[in-house]
C-alpha cells in the first residue's frame, strides 16, 4: 500500500475495503469498509471471532497482522504504512480489552513521557498544570490518587485497569479513540465510571469507535451509528436502535440470504 495524501473534504477516520491477515497467513479483514466523522460517536457489535478486535488493532497498526488490501485514511491522509508509535502521535488512541502491566513505571511518569515525546523539541511539561489536570481526570474516574505512584496496571483490578486506560486516553487527548471491548468485566458501577470518563471526552473535534458485544455499554454510551460484524466485514448498519434488536434478536438475523 502505498502512502498518499488527500484533499480534506471532512475530517474522518476513514477504512476503506481493508483486508488484513494474520501472520501465518489467515485471512481476517475481508474488505472493511467505515468512516467515522469527527463529533460522531460509533459502535461495532458482532460474534465472536468476528474480526472486531482485529479491526482496532490493524488501525492501530499492531504488528501480529497484516494488511494485504485497502487503506485507512486519517483526516484524508493514508497512515496504512506508519509505525504505531507515529499512527499514536497523529492521534490514533487504542484501549485495550486487555491492558498490558508495565512493572516499574509508575502511572505518572508513563502520561507524562507519552505528553512529553508529543511536544515540540526544547519544549517541557509544566509540572504543576500536569499534576492538576491528571488529578481533576482521576477524581472523575474515581481512581485513588495513590495510583499515580503505582506502576501501570500492576496489581490493578480488571476494572481499575479499565479506567486507568481511559485516564491516559484523557490526558492525551486523541483525535480518534478506538476502544475494545472496554466494558469486558466490568461491573454495573465500574462500568457507569468508565463511561462517565468517554462521555466526557465527546467533543465535536473528535470521532470514536466502541467495539462491544453487548447493549448494556450503549445504554451508558449513546452511538450516532451502529455496525455490525460478521465474517471480517460489516454486514449492517444503523442507528442505534439497531444494537437493541440485536440485544432482542441476537445474530440470527445475520444468516438471512438478503445479508449474505
């Protein structure tokens, strides 16, 4: 795939017919295709086995796969070949189902050198400002400020963990937030909080994708659009009272000959 760069009509994160593999070879991805505007708020449910977590993390550009066909488009600019590390600063953001632990980095210091590698050479993090703004995310997530003394997500509870990767996608502030399956786990309270953290987050300069099995995070999380997946592709596509007839329904629907 090569890289290019488009007029701007609308400033999207855009997939375009995206195929991708997994290492060995095994087809995942087969022909993707979903924009989200920013301002927009969109939901991907399906089965399992789907191709849903293998969508964020192509975006993100995790190196266990690999895009064969198609592009993904950034506010018009194809990211297909950039690293994860330059796909972040462009402001890809990916919470994890599964958070990985970082024993001995403390939560602080890891914002802060994932802030600080964002700014321009010479330039430093005023520390006081950094301290407030962490603090006044932490106390809308409920989280002890003792965790930022804490290495990251060592020790921590499944939910703890979640909300720890909603207070970095808060202190980053991304153009686009992709979250996988954030609310696996999660009990009625934890899940409230969570979703506390991403409501406060919409904003009309940022687009995000919430990958979900369930309905009970879009009762919490109000989609503008829902898609669903099955097959490593999108099969359907709608408000969100389509995520209530799959909560009725379940996925039968999608063995109907007019979706095949």
């Amino acid at each position: 795939m090569k890289s290019t760069t488009l007029d701007i009509s609308a400033r999207s994160l855009q997939i375009n017919n995206l195929h991708a593999t997994l290492e060995n070879g095994t087809e995942i991805l087969k022909g993707v295709s979903l924009e989200i505007p920013t301002g927009e708020i969109h939901a991907i449910m399906g089965p399992n086995g789907s191709g849903k977590s293998t969508l964020s993390k192509v975006i993100a550009g995790h190196e266990s796969y690999v895009p064969t066909a198609g592009e993904i488009l950034l506010d018009g600019v194809d990211i297909s070949e950039m690293s994860i590390d330059e796909r972040s600063r462009a402001g890809i953001f990916l919470a994890f189902q599964y958070p990985n632990e970082v024993p001995g980095v403390s939560n602080a210091n890891f914002i802060r050198a994932a802030l600080q590698a964002r700014l321009p050479k010479g330039e430093e993090i005023d520390a006081v400002a950094y301290y407030k703004s962490l603090y006044e995310k932490m106390d809308l997530l409920e989280m002890d400020r003792k965790f930022t003394g804490r290495a990251v997500n060592e020790g921590f509870s499944g939910g703890e963990k979640k909300r720890n990767e909603i207070l970095q996608m808060m202190m980053l502030s991304p153009k686009y937030c992709i979250l996988d399956e954030t609310d696996s786990g999660l009990d009625i309270d934890a899940l409230k909080i969570v979703a506390k953290g991403v409501n406060a987050m919409r904003s009309a300069d940022r687009g995000m994708l919430l990958i979900t099995h369930y309905q009970r995070l879009l009762d919490y999380i109000k989609p503008d659009q829902v898609h669903v997946m099955a097959e490593g592709r999108i099969v359907k596509s709608g408000g969100p009272e389509l995520a209530l007839e799959l909560e009725e329904h379940g996925y039968d629907f999608l063995k109907e000959p007019a979706l095949a």
